[in-house]
C-alpha cells in the first residue's frame, strides 16, 4: 500500500513484533513530508514572526502565515485563529465571545457524546456567571436524541456539538443541527477534532458560526489547531489573551488591539508546526479522502461485526458516514488487561474513558478497548487485530 510507504514509524516492531497501530482517534502518525518540514524549517529558516525584516524572519512569516491560507482555502474560511489545538480553541470562545455575551439564567446546549474539552470550559464559565447547561441524551442506538434536542433550544445563545464521537465514531446530524439552533437564535459551535480527519467540510456552506480542531489527528503536528470563525462572529468578538503581536498600539495608559486573527494570537505561536501542518494538508490533498473514508468505514464495519459475533460488547453503529471508531469491551477481560495483551503483540490500542466520561456513564461502563483506523491501516491488519483478539480470548477469556 502506497500511503504506508509515507510513515517511517510504521516500520518499526513493538515488542518484536510489526507495530499496527489502531489509536489514531488519539493521535495519527506524520508522513515523512511533515517530519522533513519541520525539519527543515528549524534547520535553515528558524526566526520569530513578524516583526523583523531580515530573510529568516520573512521566511518564518511566510511558512506561519501559509498554514492559515491553506486552512481557509481546505475549509473555505474566512477566518482561521490559528490555536494549540481543539481544546484551547473551545476555550477561546468560552472566554471571548462566552464572557461578552452570556449572563445569569442564559442557556447552553450540550451532548452527552462530548469530549472534555466541550463540557469542562462551559462548566467552568456556567459556575462563573450562572448559566444553565442543558445535556441532550444519547439513545441506546447511540445516536442523539433530536427531539429532546429540539427541545432543548427554547432559550439557547449557544449549541456545542461533537461532529464525530471520538467514542463511537458517531457522526452526528450537524446539517440538521446547525439550522435547528440557527432557526432559534443560537449560535452553534462544532467540535471537529474526529471530523476534519474523514470529511473535507466546507465551513460556509456548512453554517456553523465556530469550528474547533486539531492538525494531530489528520496526520499534521501536536500543538496547534485551528478555530474557524463566521466574520460576522469574528467582527464582534475581543481577545482574552493579552502580549506581544496581538497588539496595535501600546501606552502606560492602555492598548489597542489588531482586528484581524492575529489578535487572538498573543506571543510566540507555533512556528515550526504551522510549518509541519502546511506539509501535512499539502499531502492529504492528493488523496481521495471520500474514497479513503469509504475504504475505513468499510473496514470498521467489518470489525464491529466480527467483535459482535466473537461476544464482545461494540458501542457504536458503523453507517456510511461514521468514522472508522471501534469501540468494545470483552466479557471477561479487563479493558486496560486486553490493551496489554495486544501491546505485547506489537497493537497499539486506546482504553480508559476517552476523555468523554460523562458518554462512558450513559454507555454503563467506566472504560472500553477503542481500535480506530486511518489512512495507512489495511484490511489486513485489522484481519490480524480480529485474530489477535481470538488468540487473546482462547489463552485468558
Ligand atoms: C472529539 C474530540 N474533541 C476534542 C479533542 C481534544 O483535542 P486536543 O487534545 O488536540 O485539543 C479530542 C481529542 O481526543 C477529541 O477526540
């Protein structure tokens, strides 16, 4: 396979054995264009942003700034605040339109299916000026309940909603969600950490007025992520971090402040990886994402089904347009024991809570084995993962 030829890491042995490597809702590997980028920047261009005028620092400018243009042209964006990750973007919003705009007794809708990141800034911010938070359920076919949703708006300022479930692989109804909070006043934002990895969106046409993710889990670099924001949205909102490179203007009696994205981005930003994120969106642009999710999706379902017949407990549905998330629980192995007993076999595989307890507590469980496919992984190792499981439960099941 092609693609694989592209991952260093993926020929290496874990244990003594070829490592397959099923965690990618956790993180994905980097082809070697993004290691070299990196690489290269800090070899011959490494210099602050900017400010100076000397060649490095023109050349540092232009590689930071080109991750925001490539990030508006993939997503057709208006606006892109470059952040260090899904988790500090969320908190963006909650600090700078959050604190602007919600007071006492004004409503947010939640879902039971989201991360941490979207639950514990809105915690945070309802403790602080008494807001009410309100969960939509998720049903037992592990989808959300729409009509308790729907219910849900009477009041709403603000909807935050996971695309895809890092859990479940769910992909939620964002389309249908999106104009239902519109259609009452709300804003909406989407957390798209498991969504940009599968589906190409395009932000406008979409409709959301935020969108939240990561360059880790679409194979770019750790540490940096992108808010996407509607100009509408954008135009209203004033930055919560104050330094260097956010600014006008400054006197001992006071700032201005810049009116474009640079005004949310206070103090030395992530150079290097908006650099590594550039090769990373260069080289997932010559594939064939739809027919690669397709191609995932196909291999999730299989998986699912196989783990069902073996007697396992699989939380999630596997349809067209879910990600290739494979949750489960054996009926007599430990989860965290399980993960072991395939990290001895060379599989990396995701246990716990996922960061999403409150989904885990609705599910009846306190962890689950995650398995999750990308790019790289083949029908055959997850034949192999299958087998593994089989071996694993004839020796301690
Ligand atoms: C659905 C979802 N939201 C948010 C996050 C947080 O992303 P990050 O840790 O990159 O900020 C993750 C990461 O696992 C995720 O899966």
């Amino acid at each position: 396979m092609a693609i694989r030829d592209d991952f260093p890491i993926l020929k290496r042995e874990v244990n003594g054995f070829p490592l397959i490597y099923l965690d990618n809702a956790a993180t994905t590997q980097k082809p070697q264009v993004v290691l070299d980028a990196m690489n290269d920047y800090y070899t011959s261009s490494n210099a602050n942003v900017h400010r100076a005028v000397h060649t490095l620092a023109g050349e540092a400018t232009e590689g930071y700034e080109s991750c925001r243009t490539k990030l508006k042209d993939w997503f057709n964006a208006e606006r892109a605040v470059l952040t260090s990750g899904t988790t500090e973007a969320i908190n963006l919003v909650a600090h700078s339109w959050g604190r602007a705009n919600l007071s006492e007794g004004d409503v947010i809708v939640l879902t039971e299916m989201e991360h941490h990141s979207d639950i514990v800034p809105w915690q945070m911010l309802a403790e602080e000026r008494k807001i009410e938070l309100r969960y939509v359920p998720v049903m037992e076919n592990f989808t959300l309940d729409m009509d308790a949703y729907a219910a849900s708006l009477d009041g709403a300022k603000l909807v935050c909603v996971v695309h895809t479930s890092n859990v479940l692989g769910v992909r939620n109804p964002m389309e249908e969600i999106i104009e239902l909070a519109h259609s009452k006043g709300a804003l909406v934002l989407v957390d798209a950490a498991q969504g940009v990895p599968h589906e190409r969106i395009d932000f406008q046409e979409f409709g959301a007025d935020f969108m939240a993710f990561s360059a880790h889990k679409m194979c770019g670099p750790t540490g940096i992520g992108a808010l996407l924001i509607h100009p509408d949205v954008f135009e209203t909102m004033q930055p919560f971090m104050g330094g260097g490179d956010m600014i006008e203007t400054v006197t001992i009696t006071g700032s201005t402040y810049q009116t474009n994205e640079h005004k949310f981005e206070a103090g030395t930003p992530k150079i290097a990886e908006a650099v590594g994120w550039c090769a990373a969106l260069d080289w997932m642009s010559k594939l064939d994402l739809q027919k690669e999710h397709q191609r995932l999706i196909g291999i999730g379902r299989w998986v699912a089904a196989e783990l069902r017949t073996l007697g396992m407990a699989v939380y999630g549905r596997h349809e067209k347009h879910d990600s290739a998330v494979v949750s489960f629980n054996h009926p007599t192995i430990h989860s965290e024991d399980l993960a072991h007993l395939f990290d001895a076999r060379g599989f990396a595989v995701r246990t716990g809570h996922h960061c999403a307890q409150p989904l885990l507590n609705r599910l009846g469980v306190s962890g689950t084995v995650r398995a999750s496919f990308y790019l790289y992984n083949t029908m055959e190792e997850a034949e192999l993962f299958v087998e593994q499981l089989k071996q694993i439960t004839e020796r301690f099941g």
